[in-house]
C-alpha cells in the first residue's frame, strides 16, 4: 500500500488496518516515497537480553542506584 502524508493524517485507520493484514505502507511526501511502515512479528521476536547494548552499563558504580542517579541529573545547578 501506498500512503501519503494526509492519508497518514486522515486515514490513518485503513493504514493501520493494511499493516495488520501484514502489509507494508510506503510513506510517500509529494510523490517520492520517504519511509516504510512494516508489521511487527509478533512470533519469533528478539528478547532485549539478546540486543548487544543491553546491559552495557551493568559494570557503571553510578548507576547501581537509577533513581538516585536520575535525581543528581535533575538538581539545579549552584550558579
């Protein structure tokens, strides 16, 4: 399927409903397509702990606690 910027915009439900049938939509902008919208596979999908990047900071002593990491990012700075 083929769709526009405006049929993304204003139907985006026959959109949705070409993906679920496992259709790919190319996404055109003035005639040229610019991106593509595929189905995702529910079956036989990667877990996160197999991407390389998972983990990747596990050995960081800053981010043993998240929150409290989170928390020193988001203070005010003393000017």
């Amino acid at each position: 399927m083929k769709a526009t910027v405006l049929d993304l915009r204003y139907r985006m439900k026959e959109v949705l409903r070409a993906i679920e049938r496992g259709e790919p939509v190319t996404v055109l902008h003035r005639g040229t397509p610019k991106a593509r919208i595929t189905p995702i596979s529910t079956t036989g999908s990667p877990k996160p702990s197999s991407d390389k990047t998972f983990g990747m900071w596990k050995d960081r002593e800053d981010l043993i606690d998240p929150a409290k990491y989170v928390r020193e990012l988001r203070k005010p700075r003393n000017v």
